[in-house]
C-alpha cells in the first residue's frame, strides 16, 4: 500500500478532525490574504491593509462552520454563502471569505448529484456576483468581482469533477465483483456437474458388476461342497466381474487427474456394439435374457450410444436384483425415424427382495442420462407383473424406408405416450 493510500485510509478513519484541520487552514489563509493589497505601489504588497472586526468575525465564522461540511453540505453552503453576501455588501469585498463559500459548494457538488450542482453553483454564482457587483463598494468591472464569479464556478467544478471520478471507480469495482461472483458461480455449477456425472458413472459401474459378484458369488456358496466345478465357474465369474469392474473405475477416476498427472490407460466407452458381450455377463449369472434389434446398424453418437448401453446395464441390473429367480428379460432396440428407442422388459416371476435402504438412485441416474442426451425415458410396471424401462434417444438423421416413417405412428399408438408408460412407478432398485 502506497504513502498516499494509507494517509487517505487515516483520514477517512477521523472525518470530524479531518475538517477542523481543513477549516483551520481556510482561516489561515483567509486572514493571511486579507493583509495582501494587490493594487500597492510596488504591486502586491504584505500588511499595506488590515482587515476590520467585521470581516474577521465573518472569516472566523465561515471557517467554523466547515467543521460541519460533510454532515450537512446545504445547510454548511447556506451558512458561508451568507456570510460571504454580507461581506460583499458591507464590507471590504478584497477580504477573502468567498474562499469558505467555494470550499462548501465544492463538498456539495462531491457529494450530491449532477443536477443539484448546477442548481447550486448558479444560484451561488449568481447571488455573490450580483451582489459584489451592484452593492459592493468597487466598480462591478473590478477583477474582485470576477474573481468571486471564477472562484465559485472552479469549486463547483472541481467538486462535480470528484463525484465523477467516484462513481467510475465505484462502477469499475462493482462490475469486478460482479464478473468475480459470476465466476466463482460458474465455477461452483461446472463442479457440481462434473460431481453429478461422475458420481452417476460409478454408480452405472459398481452397481452392475458388484450385483453380477453378489449373485455369483452366492452361487458359489451355494454348491462349493457339492459341486464344486460349478462353483469354480462361479468364481471365475466373479472374477472377470470385478476385473471389468476395476477397470472402467480406473477410467472414470481417470478423468479426476490433473493436467501433469501420468496419463491413465482408456478405453473406448461401451455402447450398444457391445449389448451382446452384456447380456451375455447377465446369463452366466443365472438371467434369462434376450436380445433383438432392428436398428439397421445405426451408428449412434458417443454420448447417446453410452447412455443407451447404460440404460440397458442399468435396466438389467435392477431385473437381476428385484425381479427374483427365475425371471426373464427382454432387450429390444428400434429405430423409429430420427430416434432409437430401447426398451427393457421383465416378467417379475419370483418374490422380489427389499431394496436396500438410502437406494433409489438408478431411475433417477437413467433419466438423468437420458435427458442430458436430449431424449425421454419411461419406467413403470407392466400390466400383471413385472416392469418397463423405455428410452427413446436421437439417433441423429432420419433412416429411409419403412423403418424411419414414424408420420403413419398415430401419437396414440407410439410407445412414450401408452397409459402404462406415463407413470413412474418408485421400483428403484439401486
């Protein structure tokens, strides 16, 4: 911080004092140019005149009440102004004691706004001129009288010229702290985005593979004494679970690391390429599931191809963990115009167990999935048991032929708008 910074933060801390110095420095200079004749013989001469009582008593006046400047500007104005009128009528008009009038006007054009100032300063201007002109003792072409119209004009400019500056400073400062508030919000939602989806990755991950580990491992338990072939095939089940596990954690974490951190292995994101290789890790859990597609080999993009695959681990996972034993699950993708729609059906046969308790995120992570991607999604039971999970997702351009004429689909008829996908019904498993 600079010398003149920090004289400014001290004099801001004591205003009271700050003016009573200033108002003793505007009586001294008054009373010290009151003894200046500058019509002498040899110029401007020192003690050629003194001032009379009268205009002592008006200086002294004017320059106490300046103490008060910043508490009332008008009132303060009023006051020195008065007083200067009375020395202008009566007295010796060389007799400085304008100069307190002039520090008022200025504090008033400081601090109030543009208008007030040039109704002020005019009026000011035009009071003490008019008055040393026509009822002064001088002749009204005196340069005394001109000095008066020079001096108040320069205080009120100067005063409206400070107000200025403030304001552009103040202005600066609030739009910095505007653009700072700004970017620290920015900051905080692209974080909380980034928090969201990564949090919605590894809930896609650890849920899928940890409920392939549980039931296999269950298995194993299950038939480790009398048949232990099928528990080894268990095993190696879980095994390649959990290694696929780690993996696709170890490429999610991956994307926390910093700019100069060692680069983590990737791996292209799985996407509908791979539905099969995933039902297949499903019924070597024990899931019946069954697969069709009739999306002609649509290459979808990476974000929509991800989070229909997710859409589909998802939908089994919950199949695999609330269905019970022994039920099936039917995959389907479509193409359907510009959209693909994927649906994941199950027959809910069996007693299906309890969710766990703080569960209840994997509907609200495949939505919000499906929505990000621009796309809807519907879940709810079907008709007599089981659930529904449909996802229509834009695949993009629009195929040609009879699979990408959606206009002859009555609205009805279409799978988003059929009475049993228009509630959510709150079966999340996870």
């Amino acid at each position: 911080m600079s010398t003149l910074t920090r004289a400014r933060c001290r004099l801001g801390a004591h205003p009271i004092a700050t003016d009573a110095a200033l108002a003793v420095a505007v009586l001294v200079c008054m009373v010290s140019a009151s003894f200046i004749d500058p019509h002498g013989p040899d110029g401007v001469s020192w003690a050629v005149r003194t001032p009379d009582p009268l205009s002592l008593v008006l200086m002294t006046a004017g320059a106490a009440a300046l103490v008060l400047r910043r508490r009332a500007p008008l009132a303060v104005l009023a006051l020195t102004g008065g007083f200067s009128l009375v020395e202008c009528v009566t007295g010796d008009p060389r007799a400085p004691v304008v100069m307190s009038a002039v520090i008022a006007l200025f504090t008033v054009a400081a601090g109030t706004d543009r208008s007030t100032t040039w109704r002020t300063g005019l009026l000011t201007m035009a009071v003490l001129t008019g008055a040393a002109m026509l009822a002064g003792p001088l002749p009204w072409y005196a340069q005394e009288n001109l000095a008066v119209l020079a001096w108040t004009g320069i205080g009120a400019t100067a005063g409206d010229a400070v107000r200025s500056r403030k304001a552009f400073v103040q202005a600066i400062r609030d739009r910095a702290e505007k653009a700072e508030r700004t970017r620290e919000e920015e900051a905080r939602r692209r974080v909380a985005e980034e928090r969201l989806r990564i949090a919605r990755d590894l809930h896609d991950v650890v849920a899928h593979h940890i409920a392939l580990v549980n039931v296999q491992a269950g298995v194993a338990a299950h038939v480790m004494d009398k048949r232990p072939d099928q528990a080894k095939e268990a095993l190696a089940h879980v095994r390649q679970a959990s290694r696929s596990a780690l993996d696709e954690l170890r490429v999610t974490v991956g994307l926390l690391r910093q700019s100069g951190d060692p680069e983590a292995p990737t791996e292209p994101a799985p996407g509908l390429d791979r539905l099969d290789e995933l039902a297949g890790t499903f019924r070597s859990a024990g899931l019946h599931v069954e697969t069709a597609r009739a999306d002609q080999g649509t290459e979808l993009p990476t974000a929509v191809d991800l989070a229909a695959y997710r859409v589909v681990q998802e939908a089994l996972t919950n199949v695999q963990k609330h269905a019970g034993p022994g039920a099936k699950a039917e995959v389907s993708v479509v193409r359907v115009g510009p959209d693909i729609e994927i649906t994941v059906l199950d027959d809910g046969a069996g007693q299906a167990e309890p969710a766990a308790p703080g569960g209840g995120h994997g509907l609200l992570g495949m939505r919000e999935r499906v929505t990000a991607v621009g796309g809807v999604l519907t879940t709810g039971p079907r008709h007599g048991a089981g659930f529904r999970v449909h996802a229509i997702l834009p695949a993009g351009k629009p195929l040609k032929g009879p699979a990408g004429n959606r206009a002859g689909n009555p609205p009805e008829n279409r799978p988003e708008n059929r009475p049993e996908n228009r509630t959510d019904a709150a079966k999340d498993p996870v």
